[in-house]
C-alpha cells in the first residue's frame, strides 16, 4: 500500500496519531524504532543540520532531498514541511508533484508570506492574504496525481497575534479551497487557544497540532476537540545537540573519550540503523 494511502486510511477511521520531527535517515529510523506513527520532515531541523536560520533559506530542492532520504529510510509515511510552499501557486504546484513522485505522503504549507521566518521568532509574522493563500491550495490539491496525498494547510494567524475568528475564517476558506487538514499553529504557554480552535472548529477536517510551547497535555486531550495528528516537531534535534554539546566538551576537556565511553550509543548500535547486517549477507561476508 502506497504511505499516502495508508495515511488516508488512517485518518478516515478517525484515528490519533503522533508524528516525530526528523531531518535525515537517521533521525527517522529512530522515530520509526519508537512506534510514531509519522515521521515530520521539519524545516526548522533541517535547516538547523545545515546551520543555517529556519527562514527560507534553504531551496525546495534541498528540503525535497532530505525529506526524501527520510522516506527511504522508513516505512512509515513522511509529513513534509514545506513552509510557505517555496514561492506562489506555481511553485506550489510544482512542489506537489516533485513531493509526490517521492513518494512524501503528506505535504504542509502555511499562510506567511515568503521568505518565511520561524513561528517561534520574537517579531512581527507577516501573514499572506486569505486570497493569496487559498489560490495556492487550489494549485497544489490540483497537482496531484494521486488523491490520496495529504494536503494541509496551515495557518499562522494566532501566532500573528490575529483573533480567532480570524484563524477560524481563514481555515474555512482553506477547506473551502481543498485542504485535506487544518494546522493550526500557536506559541502560547497553554493550549488552551489551539482547544478553543478545536471546539468551536467543529471537526468539518481533522486538525493537527504541534505541541512545542504548551506541552503539559497528552496526544488524546487534543483528539478530543478533533486533532488527528500531534507533531512533536523539534524535540528530538533539540536533545540531540544537547547530548552532542556535553560529549564534545568532556572529550576536549579529557582529552580521552573514556569518560563518555558507556555514556554513547555502540558502532554496533549505528550499524544497526544503517542496516550493516543486510549489507553484509548481500556481499556474502
């Protein structure tokens, strides 16, 4: 079964299910070892590996690339990040079709004008216009070849600091326009904004959250006001390079890397991710 389908099917039984941001092979196989249920192929980490800000920086040819290195990498369906969709509808439409002979279950883009900045950015978020956004949906729904690919439309506007009757007008005129979903996207403290979108959204498509600031509520309090995907996005970059700092500064300061030593994962452990066993009865040794 194609993942776009999979996924489909998914949210069609109503199910909850929880996607972990990833930015490489790696990083997705281990989503995968831990039962996600998605992989989240998150802008934000990928630009992070190439040390670059999350801001629009990078081309739809290098998050397509590395979106693409995760899917081959799992078999679990792959969410992809796609900011603002890389430019205006024609791009958009162009972006679907690459995504989808990728094989990228799931494409999600957002209401901020390009270049965007990251939602988590202390300044003002320059939003597109309703009318703007809606003819870049209309595009991207339109390109695909098959109709099973997820299609989510985000919007910005609460992290704007627009009101809720805005985000709430602005989501409808996306399902107007043919999004599968709704991200709705927030930076408060507590999910309380995104459970009031919930509420009064009345589950005309299913939502999806992205629990980064207001963490303290588990996956199936947001199910019930009718969220079907939580993205943890960024939590696993985010422990990794705090593990990578420590290491690198005890074996600089050691001078050994015998302190760290029963602390790191094995290059068996790493072996094993990059799937040495199967490489290894292929040639025989």
């Amino acid at each position: 079964m194609h993942k776009a389908t999979a996924l489909r099917a998914s949210l069609n039984r109503g199910e909850l299910l929880l996607a972990m941001g990833a930015h490489n092979g790696m990083s997705a196989k281990l989503a995968e070892r831990h039962r996600f249920d998605a992989i989240w192929a998150s802008s934000f980490e990928i630009s992070a590996a190439y040390g670059v800000p999350d801001a629009s920086i990078l081309t739809m040819t290098e998050f397509l690339a590395a979106a693409q290195s995760m899917n081959e990498s799992v078999a679990i369906p792959v969410i992809a990040d796609c900011d603002s969709g890389f430019g205006d509808a024609s791009i958009v439409e162009r972006m679907v079709a690459k995504y989808e002979a990728a094989g990228i279950a799931a494409v999600c883009i957002e209401d901020k004008k390009f270049p965007k900045l990251n939602s988590f950015v202390g300044t003002a978020q320059q939003l597109e216009s309703v009318t703007e956004f809606v003819t870049k949906i209309s595009a991207g729904v339109a390109a695909r070849q098959n109709p099973d690919m997820v299609f989510i439309a985000r919007t910005e506007a609460l992290i704007a600091g627009r009101p809720m009757e805005e985000a709430l007008a602005r989501a409808h005129a996306y399902a107007d326009a043919g999004a599968d979903m709704i991200l709705i996207h927030s930076k408060k403290r507590s999910a309380d904004e995104v459970m009031e979108f919930g509420r009064r959204w009345g589950g005309r498509v299913p939502l999806v959250v992205v629990p980064t600031t207001y963490y303290e509520p588990v996956a199936e309090d947001f199910h019930k006001v009718g969220v079907q995907i939580v993205i943890y996005a960024n939590q696993a970059m985010r422990s990794a390079v705090r593990a990578m700092n420590e290491t690198m500064a005890r074996i600089r300061m050691a001078r050994t890397t015998k302190p760290v030593e029963h602390e790191i994962a094995s290059m068996e452990e790493i072996f094993e991710l990059q799937g040495m066993a199967l490489l290894k009865r292929a040639v025989g040794s």
